[in-house]
C-alpha cells in the first residue's frame, strides 16, 4: 500500500463530522471541490461508496460509517503528533479568529493574545468583542472566550479560570440608602443589573441561595456596570476581577461579603478540536497555560 492510500482521508473524516462538503471545506480552509475530488478519489481507490448524497444531505454508507471509526483513529494521531513538534521551531502564518467579550477578555485576554502573536511574527489576529452566538464555521472563527454556565452543545470548552464573584457599592450610595447585611435585602435596593437579575449568593453552612434584584441601569458590558456604580446608581454584583481597581482604589466598597458566591467560569470554546488550524491549538495552549495560576 503506498502513501497514496492515505490522500483524502483528513477530507473523508472532515466531512464525516461536519455532514457536508462545503462545510468541510470551511473547516479545513481550502475548496468545496478539493475536498469532494479527494473524497472521490479515495472511494474510487476503496471501490466503495463513503457517502450517500442527496441534494440536501450527505450521510455515511454502513462501509463509510465503519471505515470513518478507523479513520477518526489516524486523524486524532496525527494531531497528536504535530502537537507535539517543538512549539519554538513553529513558524505560524495567517490569521487567527477570536471571538471575545466582557471586561476580563479586555484587561486580561488581550495582553495575552498580544503576548502569543509578538512570538509569531507572519501571525495576524483579529478579535471581534462580541457576546453573539457565532457559528464558527460560517463566521471563520478559530475559538471564542465565554464566561458563565456553557450549555450542553457539540462544542468543546476548555476553563480559563474560575471567577468567583464580589458585591460593590459607592459609599454616597451607602450613606444614603444604607449597607444591606444580608442578600434578601438586595430586594428594597437599586441594583444594577449585568448578564442577569437573578443573583447566586452563598454562605457557611447553607445551601446556595437566589435572589431577584431590580434597578433602573442594566448592560452586558462590565465597564458600563462599573461606572454606573462608582456614580451611585445601586449595588452591583460582578466577577470579583472586574472589581480590582475600583476597589483598589477606594472608589467603591465592598458589601455582603460573608455572602459572595464561587460564580462561574471564564472559557475557551471551539469546534472540533481535530480540525483547529495549528495557530488556534497553540493560541489555545498558550492561553491556558497562561491563566494556569492566576487568581482573582
């Protein structure tokens, strides 16, 4: 068997896992018609039929589906191997996609994505701040930076950091409306309202408990939060991080302390791992050995 054999597998098994040529294509970055020539080729070596194409599907033969379970096999391995390469004698090109919200991606993300690319000169990056769903394939985005409870999806996620949370007011709205001391108090406050009003407090010896706040200021985006609570306008309930420099600085106090909950966590999510190009799999190693130790 010569090395002609193994043309047109990574194809194959691209379209296997994305249910289509054209989506393949995407993935693996090159043309609707290369993946399918080579697709082609390869049953004709085979002398079987991979696929059953319709106008509107494309799905595995019974010999496709079993010769995809050995395949995936040689392509998990090859991965494998090419992590493996000695990451300083990578030479990256090209263009990496990030997708990117939230004040963490801003302070602390980017410095490190600017970090990876000052190794990797030919390197272009493009971060689109976004809190979107984005369809990676479609969107040409290598991996997103998401914070809070994934839901269950065919995407894979790898944690950044836990990031556990921090209540905060400004001590003229404090003089004038009083410190709560216990979280069911939060309901005769004006609170600000960021990803949603149901806020998760805990405490020594209880049960993770909800409560639902309301205010007159609400907004996706941390800074927004941040400067509406340092101008008095409620309390504000965020991850302790977004907090560090208003509270380094005086210009807020914390509250309800005993009560901060371990909140969530910051993660990094992507398609099929075995099909990232190489500049998003070493963007994403160097980022989570980034964030290995670091802390709130």
């Amino acid at each position: 068997m010569g090395l002609d054999s193994f043309e047109g597998i990574i194809e194959f098994v691209a379209v296997a896992e994305t249910k289509g040529f054209s989506t393949a294509a995407t993935q693996l970055r090159c043309s609707t018609s290369h993946v399918s020539r080579q697709v082609s080729r390869l049953e004709q070596r085979l002398g079987v039929a991979l696929f059953a194409r319709t106008t509107r599907l494309v799905s595995l033969t019974e010999p496709g589906q079993a010769y995809y379970e050995r395949c995936k096999e040689l392509v998990t391995g090859l991965q494998i191997a090419n992590e493996h390469l000695n990451e300083e004698q990578i030479q990256l090109s090209g263009t990496l996609r990030v997708s990117a919200a939230g004040a963490f991606s801003e302070k602390y993300v980017v410095p490190a994505l600017i970090e990876f690319a000052q190794g990797y000169p030919e390197l272009s990056v493009e971060i689109d701040f976004t809190s979107k769903m984005v369809n990676f394939v479609e969107d040409g985005i290598d991996f997103a930076i998401r914070y809070g409870n994934l839901e269950t999806s065919g995407l894979v996620a790898r944690k950044l950091v836990d990031r556990p949370m921090a209540a905060a007011a400004s001590r003229a709205y404090l003089e004038q409306y009083g410190e709560p001391t216990n979280p069911q108090q939060l309901r005769n406050h004006s609170c600000i309202v960021a990803n949603n009003n149901n806020w998760l407090f805990e405490a020594v010896g209880q049960q993770p408990f909800s409560v639902r706040v309301s205010g007159r200021w609400k907004s996706n985006n941390g800074n927004a939060v941040i400067q509406a609570c340092e101008r008095g306008l409620g309390i504000a309930y965020l991850p302790r991080s977004t907090f560090k420099e208003a509270l380094e600085s005086g210009k807020l106090e914390p509250v309800l302390k005993p009560f901060w909950g371990r909140g969530s966590g910051s993660w990094i999510v992507y398609q099929n791992r075995r099909f990232l190009p190489m500049r998003a799999r070493l963007a994403i190693n160097f980022l989570v050995s980034h964030f290995s130790s670091w802390q709130e």
